[in-house]
C-alpha cells in the first residue's frame, strides 16, 4: 500500500470522519434539531414519569434491558428524543401503544393504566402538532436534560 494512502487512512481516522464517500460515519451524533414548543414540553413534564417507568429500560442508554435495536428507534436518554423515529416520536408511540397489535411495553402490550395511556396520548398529540424535525441519532448530548433515572427503571 503506497505510504500517502496509509498517511491519508490514518489521518482519516484521527480526525473520525473516514468514510469511503467522505461522508460522516453512520453513528456519528447528530445535534438535536426539533423544537419543542411550550405545550410540548408541559405535556412531556406531565407524562415524563411514565415514559421513566415504562419505557426507560429499554429505551434509554443505562436501562437494564437496553439494546441497540430500540434505542436505534428511539432513544429516549434525553428530551427531546434521538433515534430514526425521532421525528415521528408522537406517531411512532401511539402506533407502538394502540395501533392495530400494540407492540409496547415490550413483553407486556397494553398494560398501561388508563391514566398512563392518556398522559402518553396528550404528549403525543402535543408533539405531532410542534414543528416537524429530522431524525435525530442516539448521541451524548450535554445541552439536553436526562430523561434517564438510572438503570433498571422502567419497561
């Protein structure tokens, strides 16, 4: 192999963007872009304990049953959310907890009380009507508040 290209892949590397297109690396974090309005965010702080108690382990980077297929989808660490279905997070929620096979929470499908259901509901539907955003991948992000209440919470 010629020493520029060595020298050119080492260089690549050392600044984390080598990619054979020259693009970003697939998992390269992402700023998050949505904009969450002030009902948004009223309706996120009325159901966050329900999204840390059944949807955190799964969900989120230091749940006990974190993985990267759902945190792929929705990375729930932080608010406002990352993940590929970040930018349909409302939809994406809704269709997971009353579409035609609820699919969550994982392992128990339509076990949130009624009461939960409707606080998940409201900040669904509060969402769908803020500023649509692209999707966001999981990535660390100081400026956003934890969602996170440690380890094991939730499901």
């Amino acid at each position: 192999m010629p020493r520029s290209t060595i020298a050119l892949a080492l260089l690549s590397l050392t600044l984390g963007c080598a990619t054979s297109s020259g693009a970003p690396p697939a998992d390269a974090p992402t700023a998050p872009t949505h904009v969450v309005t002030a009902e948004e965010q009223a309706a996120f702080l009325a159901a966050k304990a329900v999204f840390t108690a059944r949807c955190l382990a799964c969900h989120s980077r230091t749940g006990a049953r974190r993985g990267p297929r759902a945190l792929r989808h929705l990375d729930m660490t932080s608010y406002p959310f990352a993940g590929r279905h970040a930018a349909q997070a409302g939809a994406a929620v809704r269709e997971a907890l009353t579409g035609k096979k609820p699919s969550m929470p994982k392992g128990k499908p339509g076990s949130l009380t009624a009461e939960e259901l409707a606080l998940l509901l409201a900040w669904a539907d509060a969402f769908d009507r803020g500023p649509a955003a692209p999707s966001m991948k999981p990535a660390e992000r100081a400026d956003a508040p934890p969602l996170d209440a440690g380890p094991g919470s939730g499901g």
